[in-house]
C-alpha cells in the first residue's frame, strides 16, 4: 500500500516537472505552425531582405529588419550604459567596498531589476526624454536614444549581481598572491579576479543582452512605433517586440496574414534569444565543472 | 612621479569611480521614484481607489484595473505554486542523474530567459483560442503562471538543497519512507526559501504588461471582473493606457497607479527579503 502511494506521488511530481518541457514545445510549436502558415504567403527572402515593414498598411513590405535594427540599436544603448557601469559596481563591491556596504547596497541594487518595466517606460518618455532633448536639439519625443538608455539602467543589475557573484567566487589565495608580489587592488583585480571570473562576468552579460532583445514595454512607449531601418538614435524606431503589442492592441483578424506577422516576428525574437541563452547555458556549465 | 606612485593613484581613482557607479544608480532610483511622488502623490485619494475608468482624467480611478491585478495575482498563485513547487522537489530528490534530468534543467534555465511576450504568443494561441477561453482572467493568469513556473523551480530546488542531509538520514533511520521525509522534513525545513522563491515571482507576475496585451486583457473595461471567465484589465495596462494619452491629467493618473504598483511590488519584494532572511538564520 505505501509503496502504491510512494509511486504514485513520484508520477505526479515527475508530470509535474515534464509540463516544462511542454511548455517549450508548445512555444515551439505554436511559433513555428503560425509562421509556416505566414511563409507559405510571405516569401522568405522577401522577409529577411526587404528594407520595409508595413503589413497594417495598404502598400505591404514584410521585411523584418527594420524591426531587427531597431531592437538591436536600442539594446546596443542599453548594454553601452550597463556594461561599464554594472561591470565597475560589480569590481568595487566585490573588491574594494567594506562588506557591510556590500550587503546593503546589493539588494538595494537588484530593487532596479524588480521595478515593472512600465514603470520604466514612463520615466524614459516623461521623465529622461525631454531631459535629453534640452541636450540634443531636434531629438524626436518617440527615440531610441531614452529607451535604450532607461533600459541600460534596469539591466544594470543582471550584469552587476551575476558579476559580483563570479568576483566573489574567486579563491582569496589568487588575490594574496598577487598582493605579495606587490600589485595594487586595481591591478589585482583587472590582472587577476577579472580573467579568472571572465565565465561569470560573459554569462552575465550575454543574459543582459538576452534580456534587453525581449524588453517590451519600455521600447513600446518609449522609443516610437515606425519601423525604420536607421542606426539614428534620435529619431523614432519599433523593436520586434513594440510591432507585437501594436497589432495585439489593435483589431486584427485572426487568421489574416497581419495576425500570422506577430508570430513571424516573434519565432525571430524567439530564436535571436534561444541562442543566446543557450551560449550562457554552454559557458555556465563548463564554469561550475572547473570551481567545482 | 614613479610607477608605485602613478599605480596607487590608479588604484585610488578607480576606487572613486567605483563608488561613483554605485551611487549613479542608486541616485537615478532615488530620482525617478521621487519624480513619480512629486507627479501622482497629490492625485492618491480614496476616490482614486474605489472609482472606475472614465474618459476625464479627474473623475477615473483605479479599481477595475487593482481587481483585475488580485484576480491574476490569486488565480497565478493557485496554479503555479503547486505545480512549480512540485516540480522543484522531483527534480531535487528524486530525478537520476540521467539524459531526462539533463534535458529538463537545460529546458528550465532556457525557458527562464524566454521574453514574456513568447508566453503572451503562447497563451493567445493555447489559453484564448484553442481552450477557447478567451481574453479572461483565466487565460491571463494560465499565461503568467507558464511564465513564472522556471522561477519557483529554481526557488524550490536552492531552497531544498539547503536543507541539511542529517535532518534527511535521521528521518529515514526512524524508517520513514521517501515522500514522508521529504513531506514532514524537507519542505518544513526549506519553506522559507520556497516561500521567497514564489512571492518574488508573483511579485514579477504583478508588474508584467506585455503578455497580457496579447493574450487579449482591455484596456478599459467598465466592471471588475467576477469570475475567471470574465474580461479584465490590470494595473500595469492601465498605466501603458494612460501614458499613451495626450491629456496631462492622464499622465498625473499614471503616475498615481505607478505609485500604488510600486507600493505592492516593494512590499512583496521586503516581505520577501523577511523570509529569507530569517529562515537563513533559522537554518544556520
């Protein structure tokens, strides 16, 4: 009787567990059918070639690098302000800061990363871009440049906390021997506890770029809602991200080809940030076998 | 000025430069939260709470969309916690080191990095029109609960591979079987973890917009929802709404419902920080 009951418990965790795996091929699966539907009326050189967006108008392009180029310019913004400012925060908590500043300013730190991203969306449009257009004349109310830069502030924290982790991970007995031969903290640090953290710290920076490639809101109310193929930042782009909450806000039939463009974007997306979590997976494993 | 020199005053300036960074964050924090006070704090009144939408900025208040976000917020809670938390354990204790367990954990950490809107994708096509559930409460929290389920896993199982091993061995020395050690010893032990795990994500699933945009949730909808089956809207669509508006009086009500969504998000976030915080001391 007990062992009937041990193994039914067991089944129904381990189902449980497999409903993950569900939800990856329903992903898969649901992108992939939307999307062969959508290629089956859309060529797909047309697609990754044509240097216009406009499914919602009456002269359609479906090409999607005016979308690409725009999420890929304002998540070049945002790792340009994370990267060095997650990275310094990261080497100063974990080597120079006392540890009491450490344990209060961490947390205080990663609050940036549980901020709704609306909310950031807000400060980018209301707050950061008229800021920003007192600086640069002619700088568009919709643009890349706020966006990304607001985006770079809340990822600050994936680079700076994942950075500190693999920073402080690093054995004392490194850093010692490097204080003996006379380096100096900074020396130390860049020479020695950075190479021998560099898996972390690259972990952490390809999810920040991971994770800015599938920032919504942000790009959605900040940076514009015209697809242009441009490396401006001043003037007003879409993501791929931005396109799918426009046709979702908007009455688009199901089933048109309109419809189906949200999932052509999004298997792009899908894929853009699969191959990027899976370079982090790779690196991460190979880093835990080597401290471990 | 010799290399020793010039080297500790490198040293020095980067020290400067790193405590620089860490306030240039903290700073711009403080900043937006405080220029968020100053814009919404005068326009938080009991009205505010308790009114519905309206199409003049003075008289529209919150409460459909605050009902909307406790539905998603009670329904998500019901059907992730369960079954991430369920998961979480086999995982931990139960799964052999074989291609399965390898496959699931790969699977895990690269659903954690998939966009929220993949899963509003998902739930469109699943939850509201295959399952033909349509753009109600149901399909919203089905979609987040997906969305948050990596999040409790990888919670639960830090949590329980704290537990020590001799609270486990003493269990099964009093001959206990697998499921009543890990049912009477491990989950008690570890619950302080597992409970930080699950309310840091609920507190990511109160703040998330975008996959609810897809799956369908209005942006106006004139009641509060009554059952799962209902139409709703949430906190944070209710802001996106306002901020797209040109009217000013829009934009101080946006900044009013931010105020009140950062207060459930931080709340969270510290009772969160509590448990851990004291189920850490009460492990050691």
């Amino acid at each position: 009787m007990r062992k009937i009951k041990e193994l039914v418990i067991e089944k129904s965790l381990l189902t449980s567990a497999l409903i993950t795996i569900a939800i990856t091929i329903g992903i898969v699966l649901v992108l992939a059918i939307e999307a062969v539907q959508f290629f089956s009326e859309v060529s797909i050189i047309d697609f990754l070639t044509d240097t216009q967006w406009t499914p919602l108008f009456t002269d359609k392009h479906y090409g999607i690098l005016p979308l690409l180029s725009g999420t890929l310019l304002t998540s070049f913004i945002a790792i340009s302000v994370a990267l060095p400012i997650g990275l310094s925060i990261s080497i100063y908590l974990s080597e120079y800061a006392p540890k009491s500043f450490r344990k209060t300013v961490k947390p205080l730190l990663e609050l940036l990363a549980a901020v709704p991203t609306v909310v950031y969306g807000f400060f980018a449009l209301i707050v950061v871009t008229p800021i920003l257009q007192q600086i640069i004349p002619g700088l568009s109310g919709f643009n890349s440049l706020s966006a990304g830069f607001v985006m770079g502030i809340m990822i600050i924290p994936y680079i700076s906390s994942i950075s500190e982790d693999a920073l402080h991970a690093v054995p004392n007995a490194l850093r010692e021997a490097s204080f003996g031969m006379g380096a100096t903290k900074l020396q130390t640090a860049f020479k020695v506890v950075v190479p021998a953290a560099s898996s972390g710290i690259i972990v952490s920076i390809i999810l920040a770029i991971s994770r800015a490639i599938g920032e919504t809101m942000i790009v959605a109310i900040a940076a514009g809602q015209q697809p242009r193929l441009t490396l401006d930042p001043t003037v007003p782009v879409e993501t791929i991200t931005a396109y799918i909450v426009q046709v979702s806000l908007g009455d688009v039939e199901h089933g048109s080809v309109e419809y189906r463009t949200i999932f052509a974007a999004g298997i792009t997306l899908f894929v853009l940030t699969f191959l990027l979590n899976t370079l982090s997976y790779r690196i991460r494993k190979k880093y835990q076998e080597r401290y471990e | 000025m010799n290399n020793i020199q010039k080297n500790r005053l490198k040293d020095q300036i980067f020290k400067v430069w790193g405590i620089g960074c860490t306030l240039f964050a903290l700073i711009l924090l403080a900043f937006f939260i405080g220029d968020i006070l100053i814009d919404g704090i005068m326009r938080i009144d009991w009205a505010f709470i308790i009114d519905l939408p309206s199409r003049k900025p003075e008289k529209a208040g919150i409460y459909t969309a605050l009902m909307g976000s406790i539905w998603i917020l009670f329904l998500t809670t019901i059907i992730a916690f369960p079954i991430g938390v369920a998961a979480g354990v086999y995982l931990e204790e139960y799964s052999k080191k074989n291609r399965l367990s390898a496959i699931l954990e790969i699977n895990i950490s690269n659903l954690a990095g998939v966009p929220s809107i993949i899963y509003g994708l998902l739930g469109l096509e699943v939850f509201v029109r295959i399952m033909g559930l349509g753009a109600s409460v149901l399909a919203g929290s089905l979609t987040l609960s997906l969305l948050i389920l990596p999040i409790i896993i990888v919670a639960t199982r830090e949590a329980i591979k704290a537990v020590p091993k001799s609270i486990k061995d003493a269990s099964y020395a009093l001959g206990a079987s697998k499921w009543q050690t890990i049912w009477n010893q491990v989950l008690p032990a570890s619950s302080g973890g597992i409970l930080t795990g699950v309310i840091l994500a609920l507190s990511r699933a109160v703040g998330e917009t975008a996959p609810l945009i897809v799956v369908g949730a209005l942006a106006y909808v004139p009641f509060a929802p009554e059952s799962p089956m209902d139409d709703f809207s949430v906190l944070p669509i209710q802001i996106f709404n306002w901020i797209s508006r040109p009217q000013h009086g829009f934009i101080e009500n946006a900044a009013a419902a931010i105020i009140i969504l950062l207060l459930i998000t931080f709340i969270m976030n510290g009772i969160a920080v509590y448990f851990r915080n004291k189920w850490q001391k009460k492990l050691k």
